[in-house]
C-alpha cells in the first residue's frame, strides 16, 4: 500500500468554542480534495466510516510530526487541529502561514 501526502499552505488559524479556545489549520483545494477521495475509497473498501468521517494522518509543521486526524467540514475544507504544544515547540503565531505536510494513513 502506499501511502498519499499532501502539502498545503494555509495560515494558523483560532476557534473559540464554549468548551474552550481551539487551534486549527484549514486544509482547501487540490489538498483537499485528496483527502475527500482518500476518505471515500477507504470508506469502501472498509465499509463504514470513522467518527465524524474524519481520516487519520500523520501530519508535520516545520520539525514537528504528530499523529492525528483531520475533520471534514461542511464546506468541502478539512481541519486540523494543532495543539499548543505544536505551537510552542515551532514557535507559530496566529495568523501565520504554515507549511503543513500531511501523509494520508
């Protein structure tokens, strides 16, 4: 099997939700777009979907790689959530444009 990657650029960006203060990335076109097919081949050769049709990856900010999941949204655009360790450890300011590298698990 092999695995897909994808590179987006896209600026750090914050959500303020009642159960707290989140940091994410918003993954858009042609990147996006990979990850919808990803999801949807894996859908069928696995027959369901994750919680909340999210997809697992392996994702890196600068020196920093992590494993986790990006979340679809209505719009067609996926999530992904960058925790404050994240933040601190590559020194990122809100706003800021990321290179965010994504491999599809």
């Amino acid at each position: 099997m092999t695995l897909e990657r994808v590179i987006h650029t896209t600026p750090l960006q914050r959500w303020e939700g009642d159960r707290g203060t989140y940091y994410h990335v918003v993954i858009g076109n042609q990147a996006a777009e990979a990850i919808t097919m990803h999801e949807r081949i894996r859908r069928l050769e696995l027959g369901s979907r994750r919680g909340f049709g999210s997809v697992k990856v392996m994702a890196r900010i600068g020196d920093t790689q992590w494993k986790t999941s990006v979340f679809p949204s209505k719009t067609g655009e996926w999530w992904l959530l960058v925790s404050r360790k994240v933040i601190r450890a590559e020194d990122l300011a809100l706003g800021e444009m990321l290179s965010v590298e994504l491999e599809l698990l």
